[in-house]
C-alpha cells in the first residue's frame, strides 16, 4: 500500500481516461499505444505490423469535437466578478504566466475530455502574517492555483466534520525538475498529500527512493493570517458536480467510435497496395544469375518460350466497397455522438427551429459543463481573495449562450413595443438587445444611456433641431404682452378708406381622386410619442381694445366685362346697416 497507493475508483477508470487523452492526442499518441488500438494479425511480422501502422492515419473527430465545443463556450468571453485588490493578479492566477482566463480554458477542456479536473489553491513558504497585500506580493508571496488532471489525482477520502461531508484527503501526483550536476535536468515524480487533521489543513511532499522506500520531503501547515486552514483548499470539477465521485467521461461513446474508424482505416489503406494492377509473367524466361526485368515503355520483356505470356491482373469485387460503406456509417454516428461539425451540410435551407432543436442535445450537455465549472472556479477564486487578504463579492460565470441568437424584425418590434407599454423595464430590454448581439456584452446600460444622450435623434433630411428651452416658456410673458398692445396701438391708427377691388377669374377645378392618398397614410403607423405638456403661467391682465371709427367702403366686382360696386352703408355706431349695389 503506502503512500502510492491508488483509490479503486480511480483503478477502473484510469483505462478510459487514457484512451481518452490518447485519441485526442492524435495519430503519434494512437501509434505509441500499438496493439491497444491496433491488434496485429494472425502471424503477422513485426516489420508487416510497423508498415501496416504507418499507413494508418487517425481521423481525429475527438479532438476536433472537444476544440469545437470549447471554443463555444468561450465564444463570449467569462465574467470575473473579484475584489480590487486581487484583480492584479488575474493575469498570472498561477506564477508561471497563465491567467484567470487560460485557467478556465484549461479546466474546460480536462472536463470535457476525460469529465473530471481539480484545482489547487497554495501558497509559497513563509508566513502572510502580519504584512499587507502589496508586502506579500512584492516578496513574492501570495495565492496561487495549479490545474491537476484526472490521471493525476490518484486517491482521496472523505469524512464528516462538524455534521458535513467534507474531503479529509486527497493524493496528487507531480513531477519536479532536478538539477544533476552544472548542466543536466532530471524529471522527479511526486506525490503531494493533501489532509485534514485537529490542527488543519497539512500538506506533506513524498517521493520513492531507489529501494522503493518513501522519503518525506517537506511537511507542513499553511497559515492563512496566521492560523491553518480548517479545509483543503482543493477543488473537485466534474462534468455536473463538484464532489470526489468518479463520473464517465462525456465524450467516451465518441473515443470508442474513433477508434473503430481508426481500424476500419487501416483495413483500407493495407489493401489499397493489393488493389494496385500488378504484371503477372508465366513462362521460361531463360533470366541469366542476377538480371533484372524492367517494365515499361521503353523496355521490352523477352521470352524464347512459346508458351510464355504475360498480363496485368487487378482487384475486383465488393470488398472494398463494403469497408468504405463502414467508414461513411461510422463516421455518421461520429457526428450524431458529439462531432456535430462534422456532418455534411444539408442540400436546403433547415429552419430556425430546425437547427435549435438540431443543437438541443449538446447544448444542454455543454451548458451543464459551464455552470457547474464556473461554480467550482468561484470557489477556488473565493479561497484565492480570502489568502489575499481581499475581502468582497467573488463570482466566475462562463458563457451559456453558444450560437448567436439574432433579432428578427417582428421580434425586435414586438420587444419594442413591450418595453413603450411598461411591460418591462429599460434594463431587461438592454439585456434583451445584449443577447441579441445588437448591443456590446462588454457595454453598460448606462454607457449605452450616455451614448444616446450625447448625439441627439435626427430625421432623416432635416437639421439637427436644438429643442427650446421650456423655461422660456413659463417664466416671463412681458414681451408677449407688449407686442399684443403694439398691435392694438397699431389698429387704432386712423386709415383711409379705399376701394377694394376684387377680382373673379373664370376657374374650372376638376374633381381630385385622393382615396389612393387616404389609403397610404392610413398605412403609416402612428409614431408613440410621450412628451411632457409644457406649462404656461400667465398672470391676468385686462386687455382694451380701442377700435376707431371706420369710414364707409366700397367694393368693386368686376366678372369678365361686367362691372359692379357695392356701397356699404354704416350707423353712427359703425354698425352695417345696409348696402347699394351700383
């Protein structure tokens, strides 16, 4: 047993991990695991088996499955919700150059290709206590993490602890560079155990000698404020939880049905050397020791023997037909298994609802992935912050949203006018437009909000219009009172009476057709505008009208060659009270 020793778990599902890790690897991975993948034939000779594996090629639909997945999570990029303090330090999360968001990358792609990854959060060798954020860092002392592969975590235990199941222990396996002598490196396996006792959280650091004993070769408690951590700072990631339980990996179906693809492969390319037309000579040749035939259109085959005859024979039948109808049909279930891009295009044009019920099975696979990871990955960030000292809100959250949703007309109307109607408000319609791609995720409802307010709406053909200031509207009507007066003033100047003279062509207007007018702006829909009734405070004011003395008119009408005028007659009072026509 000892220090190595594995859990059983681990035992049964190291097989698949590695299959997995090998197929998506590629070919040289494929090639190296020889008779795993590739079983030799009958008696077949080492030199036959070698050729027959270098005419093999891997059509690696695994990794291309894994990479395009990937990418759709990432398709939009993470939100790293962190304290001030640590956010610094996201560019190099590990002190070896990867950031927050490689990080993330990394633990995706382990837990999409074997369904188990875990994440370590450590801190160097020295004490934090009693300095500040910046102190630490700038001795190079502050938190960590480091990625482990499923492989690599090879036991672990879990126990109760103040009435929760928590893990008590975990295993890791490590690989160390060791100088030997000036100039040489030698690469040193590991182990790091990682355990929970009454004082804390100790991690103790093993390697095996040359006998096979086990030499210790540091142990300790981590000191966070000067106390040991009541917990590992470990975390489990699966595929759709984050305990120690081992789950199969998701795309194992997928590596299998490879791998049969890969064997279907090989039987094909060693029988296309079969296939190739090949000379067939019978006869007596009478060849001297040593000579050579040479085939050719400049050469000659000569033979003295009547009976000799010569002729190219070639392959026929079904055969080969029937391996590649077994590379279509596996390469079809390849596609319906996860690698979805590799499916050929169909002839017409699949509906919206087509393709979204088309995706439906690997987007809610995926979409279990990224939660459950950005769960994990704010936990871990939550022991980061709290070793740095940082205090505030922590939260990783990957993208959901793996194909561009897109807006059609009708929706966007109808979204529009929910949000006229009060249905919702400004910020869900934002997010609304976000997930539509029509705003920036990156931006803001309110950058978005000033970015309206700095360039004001313009109809097209018209001139920016500044809008009044309703201030002028309500505040003084001095002015307006005294042009009314001017104009009365005005009125109340004597005039002299003139003749009006007032002429009637002859007009015919004929009768206009607008009902083909009526019906167009009875299309144009009426545009919603709220505006805010401007206020008008006038103080009452007596107005006196002085009207003078109007002298008598006449009007003159004159109608082609006809002459005509009308003498208005008036009363003291200026009343009409009758007319003469002349």
């Amino acid at each position: 047993m000892g220090v190595t020793s594995s859990h059983s778990d681990y035992k049964e599902s190291l097989p698949k991990w590695q299959r997995c890790e090998d197929v998506s690897a590629g070919t040289d991975a494929v090639h190296a695991g020889r008779t795993k993948y590739l079983p030799k034939l009958t008696d077949q000779t080492e030199e036959n088996y070698q050729k027959s594996l270098d005419r093999t090629i891997l059509f690696n639909a695994t990794w291309r499955t894994i990479a395009g997945l990937v990418g759709m999570v990432f398709r939009k990029p993470p939100i790293f919700i962190v304290p001030a303090a640590i956010e610094p330090m996201l560019t190099d999360v590990t002190m070896s150059g990867e950031s927050l968001f490689m990080v993330c990358q990394d633990v995706t792609e382990e837990a999409l290709k074997v369904g188990r990854v875990g994440i370590l959060v450590d801190y160097p060798n020295g004490t934090d206590e009693g300095i500040s954020i910046a102190q630490a860092e700038a001795a190079g002392l502050r938190p960590f993490i480091k990625v482990y592969k499923a492989v690599d975590i090879y036991n672990w235990k879990t126990g109760r602890v103040n009435n929760k199941t928590v893990t008590t222990e975990v295993r890791l396996k490590e690989n160390a560079e060791v100088a030997e002598g000036e100039w040489d490196v030698v690469t040193e396996e590991r182990y790091r155990v990682l355990s929970l006792d009454a004082t804390g959280y100790r991690v103790r650091v093993y390697k095996i000698g040359d006998k096979g004993e086990e030499i210790l070769l540091s142990d300790g408690y981590p000191l966070m404020r000067g106390k040991p951590l009541p917990y590992i700072p470990f975390q489990f990631i699966s595929t759709d939880d984050l305990t120690p339980d081992v789950d199969n990996p998701p795309l194992i179906d997928l590596v299998d049905m490879n791998l049969h693809h890969y064997r279907i492969t090989s039987i094909k390319c060693n029988a296309l050397p079969f296939a190739v037309p090949t000379m067939f000579i019978a006869g007596n040749l009478q060849l001297e020791e040593g000579e050579k035939i040479y085939v050719g259109s400049t050469k000659a085959i000569h033979s003295n023997d009547p009976a000799s005859h010569a002729e190219y024979i070639e392959y026929s039948g079904q055969g080969l037909g029937a391996v590649e109808k077994e590379i279509d049909k596996a390469e079809a279930q390849m596609a319906i298994l996860g690698a979805r891009m590799l499916e050929p295009q169909r002839g017409a044009v699949e509906s919206a609802e087509g393709q979204s019920i088309h995706r439906k099975g690997e987007e809610s696979i995926l979409a279990t992935v990224s939660q459950t990871i950005s769960i994990g990955v704010t936990q871990v960030m939550t022991w980061f912050a709290d070793w740095a000292g940082a205090s505030g809100d922590v939260k990783i959250e990957l993208n959901r949203d793996f194909y561009p949703a897109g807006m059609n007309p009708q929706m966007l109307t109808a979204l529009l006018a929910g949000w006229q109607s009060g249905a919702y408000s400004d910020q869900t319609l934002f997010e609304n437009l976000q997930q539509a791609e029509i705003i920036n995720a990156e931006t803001t409802l309110e950058e978005e909000q000033a970015r309206i307010g700095e360039t004001a709406p313009m109809l097209t053909g018209q001139e920016n219009i500044e809008p009044a200031e309703p201030a002028a509207l309500v505040q003084d009507n001095t002015e307006l009172i005294a042009s009314i007066n001017a104009l009365i003033a005005k009125m109340g100047e004597p005039s002299t009476a003139q003749p009006i003279t007032v002429t009637v062509p002859d007009i015919v207007i004929p009768p206009i057709d607008i009902t083909a007018i009526a019906e167009a702006i009875k299309a144009i829909p009426a545009p919603i505008i709220n505006l805010p009734a401007p206020i008008i405070n006038m103080p009452a004011q007596p107005i006196t009208v002085n009207m003078p003395e109007q002298q008598p008119a006449n009007v003159t009408v004159i109608n082609g060659d006809t002459k005509k005028t009308i003498a208005v007659e008036h009363d003291a009072d200026g009343n009409i009270t009758g007319a003469t026509v002349q």
